[in-house]
C-alpha cells in the first residue's frame, strides 16, 4: 500500500479582536506559497501576553472569525482554545490537534507575524512547538526578516520560513481605536465583521487591550 501523501496544513492564531484583512491576508498568501490544504483560525481563548488587560468575550471573537473566512472553501475556524480552561498556549494547541485522527497525516505551519516569531524564546515550550510545526514568519510592517538573525540562533532559523507579502498597516490596537473614535473601518475588516461589531457595539468604551 503505498503511503498517504502528508497533508500540509496551516495554523493562524491570534486574539483577533478584531479580526482583519491584514490576516486573511497572510493567511492567504501562505496557503498559496506552501500549498497548504487548508488554514485553521484559531482563537485565542485566554491569551497568556495579556494578562490583566480587557479582551472582548471569546465568543464574540470567535463569531467574527467565523463570519471573516466564511467564503472562502480552504478556511476554518476552530473552537479548540476557547472551549478548554485555563490560559491557551501554543504548545498545548499542537499537542491536541497532532492527536486528532483527521490530522494524523498533516504536517503543521504556524503562520504569525514577524514581530512574534522573534519573540519566540518567551514562548511556553518552544522547543516541543518546533518539533511538531514549522513557523511562516510573515512580514509586517516596521519589520524586516533580517531581524530574526540578531534574534534567534541558527538551529531555530532553519525551522522558519520567511514569507513576504504585501504589506497592509493594518493592527487591531489601530482599529479599536478608530471604534473608539467613531472613525470608520470600512474596507480594513469585512463588511460582515464591521456590521457585527457595529451590531454588538464593540469597542466603544475605554480599552485597554494590544
């Protein structure tokens, strides 16, 4: 019998509060650069860099996530932080879903920012993170790759992959903001995400998260 091909798959974390364009972006461009099968989106459920800082409910982060990439067919969207307790790592994300049957062929690409993946050595269990995926370092504004060579050594440079993409200055900090400040956001979410938040009122009192 011969062997299964290994299916390539993409992970976007991320708070997404709220979820942009400047995501499906490199979501996007990652799924087409690495042939990817498909990208899971998966919020944050309790997210370990923001301790003490106000974070809209997980379900509402979740039903815009969901509402961003309902059209397009390699998108999915995962409940798989927000549903377990306790504070949601990276390490603890893999550890699951390489045990699940339908990923036991799949090969894991975690796709986030430039500025994160230099960060990576903070991370809870970096060393069992690289063992079972491989980094899309995705350029963003303000970044370059060649920030990663003053940052992590040569054995951790081999497991990411650089991807340059069309820069969009987009963040949710400058969103939530422009909220605050009755500034539209048209065309930087999708318009399903901005009637959401517009529904729900999100974003209009003070806050104070990044």
């Amino acid at each position: 019998m011969k062997n299964c091909p290994i299916r390539k798959i993409g992970i976007m974390g991320g708070t997404f509060d709220p979820i942009h364009y400047g995501h499906l972006r490199a979501a996007d461009e990652a799924h087409a650069a690495l042939n990817l099968s498909e990208v899971i989106f998966i919020p944050t459920g309790v997210p370990p860099h923001k301790t003490g800082q106000r974070v809209t409910s997980a379900e509402d982060r979740y039903m815009m996530t969901v509402l961003a990439t309902t059209d397009c067919p390699y998108f999915s969207v995962s409940r798989i932080e927000i549903e377990r307790k306790g504070t949601s790592y990276t390490a603890d994300t893999l550890n699951i879903l390489s045990l699940m049957p339908e990923y036991q062929d799949a090969e894991f690409y975690f796709i986030t920012g430039l500025d994160a993946v230099m960060n990576i050595l903070t991370w809870k269990n970096t060393g069992d993170i690289l063992k079972k995926c491989k980094f899309v370092a995705v350029s963003r504004y303000g970044y370059t790759h060649k920030h990663l060579q003053n940052e992590l050594t040569k054995d951790f440079l081999k497991l990411i992959i650089p991807l340059e993409i069309p820069l969009l200055a987009i963040s949710s900090t400058e969103l939530r903001e422009r909220i605050r400040n009755n500034r539209s956001i048209r065309f930087l979410v999708p318009p399903l995400v901005d009637n959401f938040i517009e529904k729900n009122n999100l974003y209009k009192k003070s806050y104070g998260g990044i």
